[in-house]
C-alpha cells in the first residue's frame, strides 16, 4: 500500500495549512488549529512541524485554541 505524502504550506509568516487543516497565530498569542482529517501519525507529525515552525518566531508564552470539530478519529 502506497504512503501518501502530507501537503505543508505555508501561506504567511503566521498561517500554516496541513492538508486541509489550518493553523494561525493571531497577534493576540494564541494558536489557532483547526484539524480538518482523520489523524494518522504521519499527519499529526506534520501538526507538530507547522505548531513548532511558527511558534519559534514568537517571543512570550502562546496558547492554543483546537478545533477538533472536523477531526475525525485518531488510528
């Protein structure tokens, strides 16, 4: 069975899309997610990577706000 690849894009300085999830850093220091699939390890993995990328050009504590409406189940 053939892996698929997960798509990391990132729009901005502060927007980040996962697939079809969406994570933002508002001015006001919290971290927006939006998680819009059926989560896999390679995909929650891609989480992290865009979570840590647009973290580390924050100075100060962030917090975060998760949708998990959309989710679907974790395997």
């Amino acid at each position: 069975m053939e892996e698929k690849s997960v798509e990391i894009k990132q729009v901005s300085e502060r927007e980040i899309w996962v697939g079809e999830s969406r994570f933002f850093l508002g001015e006001d220091g919290i971290l927006y997610e939006t998680m819009v699939v059926k989560n896999d390890e390679k995909t929650v993995l891609a989480f992290m990577d865009a979570s840590n990328i647009l973290i580390s050009n924050f100075e100060g504590k962030i917090k975060f706000c998760i949708d998990l409406n959309k989710a679907g189940q974790s395997t």
